[in-house]
C-alpha cells in the first residue's frame, strides 16, 4: 500500500498543512481516509481532483470532514462531466449532518455526488482492494479508529482518541500505525479526547507496530518535542507526519 500525507494538522490548519486526510492506494484503487478542511487543494498535488474511488469519515467534527462539502462542487460542476457516485463510508448520521452543513435543502445535489454508507458500529467493511475493521474509539462524538489490510500490509488509524485498550487491538502487530499525538506532557489536557506524544508512544508499544508515525499536531504545538516524548515510549521506526510526504506500507 502506498500512504500520502494529504492533511496533517490538528483542530485547524497550520501553515504547512491542511487539516486530517490521508490517501492510501493500492492495485490502482484510492481510498481516503478523512477529509479535513483545506485538504482537497493538496489533494490535487498527488491525484486528479475527481480520481478518487472511495471515502472512509472517522467522525463528524470539522477537521476531519468538512472538505466533503466543498468537493461536493467539485465532481457535481465539473467541465469533464460530473462522474459516477463516490462512495462514502461513516458515522451513522452521515448523511443528514452533511446536508445540514449547507444550511439549505440538498438532498438531490448530495444524492448526484455520493453514495453514503452510515455504520453504527464496529464492524468490517471492503472497500475495493482494501479489508476496513472499524471500532469506536474514545471521543466526545460517535468515532472509528481503522484497521486496513490490502496486498498482505496493514495500516492502523487511530482517528482521533483518548487512551483506550480498543486502539490498542486496532494497531497489533500493524506494519504502519498512523497515529493521533495532539497534547504535549504535563500540561492541563482535558481527559479522554486526545493523546500525547507519549501516549502514542505507549499505545505503539503495547500493539508492537513496525512503525509509528504522528499526526493530528495542533499548529500551536511542538513536533520536535512531541517526537521525544513519543520516542521516550516507543523503540521502534517513528516520525512526525508531514503533508506531501509518502510511505510505503
């Protein structure tokens, strides 16, 4: 599996990268996972705007979807012709928060553009080539961490999460986890909604990952520092996440 940063930033985007979307390939099919604001632009650095063959929504706070509305436009009213429904897998009220983002009735624009598939539990999708486990992870909103195998490889996603054991069998033995490290230590962190870098580290370590890389950083954080203290908890291949770069899973 090929993984490309599209989006990295947590909460709002920084000035060198968008909010949370990452695009994974594989046999010639490309999945996103996540759709944060601002990530469609970068998108467009690494695919055509309309190439994409699926869409996974980890939840529905701004970050993390709020670009599905923009590239709404974007397949509907392109000059190429509008191309088949995109479909789009998420929480289970997908469908009617996205239509009430617009402010106005849409439901045929929405129903010419996508294909929504709302879950509302763990379970397992396939998608294309890809093999989805989705569990809920711990989040003030309805929220899937992700387990995706394709070709032999697998991914880990934690979304974004507190401490929690489910991330934990999410991420086991995964080759890449990709993994929420919003807070730093020793400051006043509300509790079960994001992690540190430490954290992260922890969780890494306790799955046994072949390698850790960050994400979801607020732009008024520290990368560096957030590295050491993942680094501190994990002893394996780790980096911070940046947008445009590229993994091979």
């Amino acid at each position: 599996m090929k993984l490309t940063i599209v989006g990295c930033a947590g909460t709002f985007p920084g000035p060198d990268a968008p909010c949370s979307s990452y695009l994974l390939e594989h046999d010639g099919f490309r999945l996103l996972l996540d759709a944060g604001n601002g990530s469609t632009g970068v998108l467009q650095r690494t695919i055509g705007l309309l190439d994409l063959d699926a869409v996974v929504i980890s939840h529905l706070h701004g970050d993390h979807f709020l670009d599905l509305i923009t590239y709404t436009y974007a397949r509907r009213y392109h000059p190429d012709g509008m191309p088949g429904r995109l479909p789009v897998y998420g929480p289970s009220d997908i469908d009617t928060h996205i239509a009430g983002v617009f402010g106005r009735p849409v439901d045929d624009l929405l129903g010419e553009v996508y294909d929504f598939h709302p879950v509302s539990s763990a379970g397992r999708l396939e998608i294309g080539p890809f093999t989805v486990d989705l569990a809920p992870v711990i989040h003030p909103v309805e929220t899937y961490g992700m387990r995706i195998a394709a070709g032999g490889r697998t991914l880990a996603y934690s979304a974004d999460s507190g401490a929690c054991d489910e991330l934990v069998k999410l991420a086991r033995e995964a080759d890449v986890f990709l993994c929420e490290a919003s807070y730093l230590e020793g400051e006043d962190n509300p509790p079960d909604i994001h992690l540190t870098g430490k954290e992260a580290g922890e969780h890494a370590t306790r799955a046994d990952v072949g390698r850790l890389l960050l994400t979801h950083l607020v732009p008024w954080g520290d990368p560096d520092r957030t590295l050491t203290e993942a680094t501190a908890a994990f002893a394996g291949d780790i980096a911070v996440a940046s947008s445009c770069a590229v993994y091979d899973v």
